[in-house]
C-alpha cells in the first residue's frame, strides 16, 4: 500500500484496513442546499439533482438528443442450441452515422417459454462469438484488446476465441429458467482504449472537440456503454418475443460500472445486477481500499468524465458517493456482487454502497438490504437490494448466476 498524500511515482491502491480512514459520507437525503429529504416528492427532486451531480462529476453527460436506429435482423435460426432457443441476429444500425458500425446483438428466445419471455441483457467483453457456443456466429470484426486470452491478433478475434467466455454466460441454464438472453460487445459502441472514442459513438456524439479537458464534464467510454444499453433497450421494446418491461440488466467489472450508470439513467429498465463493478461502480470511493479514484482515472483516463481527475487526491470533495448512485436504481431491485478473491474490486466498499442506499427503498416502503453486519462467504442476502461475497476470483461464475437467477425470479417476474 502506498500513501494518499504526496506526489506518487506508482498509482496509488492500498489493502491495508488500518488505512482506509474516515468515512463521513454524503448525505442521501439532503439536498445541496440543505434540505432534507422526507417525501418521494422531496426524493424525485433529490433524484434528478443526484444524476446531474453524477454526470458533471463521475461519468460525463448523456447527450439527451434523440438518435435514428434501424434494427435489421441478419439471422434467425428457429432451432438453435438443441431446438432450446430462437436465435436472432439483428444489427442496431445508426442511420444518421453510416460510419459507424453497428451494434450486432444476439438474442436466444426461450422456446417452451411464455411469451413474451423476460431477459437477461449485458454486454460482454470480447464478442458475441466469444459467448456462444455455436459455431456460426460471426466473429466479431471489431478492436479488441490483444490481452484478451491471446487468442486475438493486430487487435483482432481469432477463431480461437470462439466460446472463451461461455462458461461467464451459462445460456442453456437461463432458457431453461424461462430467461431470453440477449447480449452485444461493449466494443461495439466504443473500443476500450484511450483513442477509442474515435471509432465509437462519441466521435458523432457530444462535444467532440474537446474531450477529457481536465475540468469538463463530457461522456466517457463508461457513459458511451451505458448509452448502448438503452439503444439495446430500444430494440427490446420492439420485438414482441421479448418482455421489455421485465429486462435484467446484468454487468461484470467495468461493465458493471456502466450497466448501473445504465440503470440508474433509463428507468425501462426493471432491475440491475453490478457483478464485481468495484471503484466508479457500487464501491464506495471514500474507502480508501483496493483500487482507488486515483488509480481508475490514471489507469483507464477514457473510461470517466474530465472532472472526475480533479478529485483523485481530494476524494472527499466529490459532492457524490457510490452509495447515492445504487440508490438512484430504487425502487427497483438490485444486486450487488464481490468475490473475496478480488479484493480489488474492494467487497466491503461494495457492501456498503448497497447498505447505504437503503434510505431510498425505505421512501417506497421497501426494504433495500436490511441488514448492516457483512455476511459471511457465498451468503446471499438482502431483500430488494442484495448482497453477496464468494470465494473465488474476479470472474462471473455459476454461484451467481444460480443468485441472479433466484433474484429474478423473486423480484421481477
Ligand atoms: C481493472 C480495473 C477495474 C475494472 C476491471 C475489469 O482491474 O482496474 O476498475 O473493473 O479492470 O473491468 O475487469
């Protein structure tokens, strides 16, 4: 662990408890100018000026203007994985930005399932290839990273890394529950890597000119990947086989980050699960442990609004905290994750923003995770907010899918 002062020659990150320090968060319930807050009137006030704090400072600002898409449907196979599924591709083309290459979704309908069938959506890391385990998705012909199981060459997928990340998408367990999935690669709506914008959504969107500046308050890639979620959204609502109002909004890691950006933004959405989102995601930011502001922002300059830059050594200036963020997803149910083996991704900051943002769900008469002591290892707890640390690494595994899956069917269907 390094100190939280001084100029440092290494980012800083720290995994000493007897570091982490005060803790004196912002208040949920009280406006920037003092009020408190006690009604669900006084909370949708609270509410918008929390996602306006958050874009200025955090995350960049959604540009609000509407955007023509064209959702083309390339393939349907009726009889997919076994006759388990339909599956559709459909390409979310944008119509008033030809270069810009879509964004291919992959969508599997349960077949003995009512109809219209409630969905698992999430983007993944690596394409769709790299999710499924048929052979004749294409393979995804845009950036990605070279350090992605090497099995990608110039930045581009190989064959090889068709079904990489399968096991992270258990897809015959989700049709089996009655679950469509439906999934797209968040390189598609913007590349990971700090000149990625120039290929992505933010090089039409925003104030292209001037990104990063060290004090404004544009889109980051996190807040382009939120953006394509809703686009994805966008498409749901349209297909009569999936049940838009019963869409679960499931995100690994950075992912995760921006799937609760995501949900907290576009209230179609009915629930959200942040898998191990960490620092910007459900991890509390004044918890000095694991990675740190800091360490995000000098690690990943493109993935947070210029402004968040100027908080790396004074943390506790940030008029937000991640707690407030989990919140502005209420009443809906959400999940948060951790595994032990990643303490990086900082569990108990991550507990915490899930038990701190329990004030809100009280203001609908619900309870959000009703208990305050750390549960112990692969214990799911929590009602309309829920928590759980397991063993094991940074990953998605079939422990929190068979948690995600329960969840869901507890709480959306
Ligand atoms: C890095 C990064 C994290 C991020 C993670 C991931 O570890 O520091 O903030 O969540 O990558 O996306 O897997």
């Amino acid at each position: 662990a390094q100190t939280r002062t001084g100029v440092l020659a290494e980012p800083v990150y720290n995994y000493d408890e007897a570091k982490v320090g005060d803790l004196t968060l912002p208040d949920l319930l009280r406006t920037t100018a003092g009020k408190q807050v006690t009604s669900r009137a006084d909370w949708a006030a609270r509410r918008a000026e929390l996602l306006q704090l958050f874009a200025e400072n955090v995350y960049g600002k959604t540009p609000a203007q509407p955007v023509r898409l064209q959702f083309q449907t390339t393939s349907i196979q009726q009889n997919a994985l076994n006759g388990l599924a339909i599956r559709k591709q459909v390409s979310i083309v944008f119509t008033d930005y030809p270069k810009l290459p879509p964004i291919e979704v992959l969508i599997y309908v349960p077949k003995n399932a009512a109809k219209p069938a409630p969905v698992f959506m999430g983007l993944n890391f690596c394409g769709n290839h790299c999710v499924s385990p048929e052979a004749d998705i294409p393979l995804s012909t845009r950036w990605v990273d070279n350090a992605i199981g090497e099995v990608s060459v110039n930045n581009r997928a190989t064959e090889k890394s068709r079904g990489m990340q399968e096991r992270r998408w258990p897809i015959d367990t989700i049709l089996k529950r009655g679950y469509a999935l439906v999934t797209a690669y968040y390189g598609d709506i913007e590349p990971d890597h700090k000149t990625g914008w120039r290929s992505g959504i933010r090089s039409v969107l925003g104030d292209t000119a001037r990104y990063n500046g060290p004090q404004d308050s544009q889109w980051g890639a996190i807040g382009a990947w939120a953006w394509g979620m809703s686009r994805i959204m966008d498409y749901i609502q349209t297909d009569p086989a999936l049940d838009a109002r019963r869409v679960v909004l499931m995100g690994h890691s950075r992912i995760g980050k921006a799937a609760v950006w995501a949900g907290v933004q576009d209230e179609r959405i009915a629930a959200v699960i942040s898998n191990e989102s960490g620092e910007g995601g459900a991890a509390l930011s004044r918890r000095w442990y694991g990675e740190t502001v800091e360490r995000v922002n000098t690690s990943f300059p493109h993935w947070f609004t210029g402004r968040y830059k100027t908080f790396n050594q004074r943390v506790a200036d940030l008029p937000v905290d991640q707690h407030e963020l989990l919140a502005l997803v209420a009443p809906r149910p959400l999940y948060v994750a951790s595994a032990d083996g990643d303490q990086w991704s900082d569990p108990k900051g991550e507990f915490m923003g899930a038990l701190y943002a329990e004030p809100a769900y009280k203001l609908y008469g619900k309870t959000g995770l009703g208990v305050t002591t750390f549960p112990g290892l692969n214990q799911s707890v929590g009602q309309t907010v829920r928590y759980h640390n397991r063993t094991g690494k940074h990953d998605v595994t079939n422990y929190d899918w068979a948690q995600y899956l329960r969840f869901a069917d507890e709480l959306v269907r």
